[in-house]
C-alpha cells in the first residue's frame, strides 16, 4: 500500500526470525508486527533512561546531602550480600 511516510528496510536475519516467531509464528502481517515491537522496545528504552536518569539523580541528591545516606550501613548489606554469594 502506497503511503506518504518514509520506509525501511529490514532483513530478517535468523535472530530477529526467531524473536518474530516466539510472539508470532503466522502473523497477519510481519511488517505490523516489527512495528508494533519497535513501538514497544522504544517505550522500553525511554522508561531505561528514565530510571537511569532517576538513578543519577538520586545520587546527586546524596552528594549535596540532601538525602540522607547511611554509608556504613551500606558496606554492612554489602558485605553479608558479598559472603552469602560467595557461600553459594
């Protein structure tokens, strides 16, 4: 069907064969569904930076001492997660 949008191509190499195939072996139309992952995997990908973003935020937040942050407390955690990982 003619459209007034700008196309793609994309080849179907055997990972993204097998990754169409796992949500969909007989889709009505591969190129819908490639859309509708791609429409997914970059909601995906804003949440990630999102959450990163957060993330540096909050350390920033620490730095400047307007979180409070327990640092010995925080060797504490890490070094019984550090033994008990180890004793696995």
């Amino acid at each position: 069907m003619a459209t007034a949008n700008p196309r793609v191509q994309v080849t179907i190499d055997p990972e993204l064969g097998a990754a169409l195939r796992a949500i969909d072996p007989h889709p009505v139309s591969k190129s819908g569904l490639i859309r509708d992952l791609a429409l997914r995997g970059a909601a995906a990908a804003s949440e990630e930076r999102a959450q990163h973003q957060q993330a540096i935020e909050n350390l920033l937040s620490i730095s400047r001492g307007e979180i409070a942050y327990d640092f010995e407390a925080a060797r504490a955690v890490h070094a019984e997660r550090e033994r008990s990982v180890g004793g696995e």
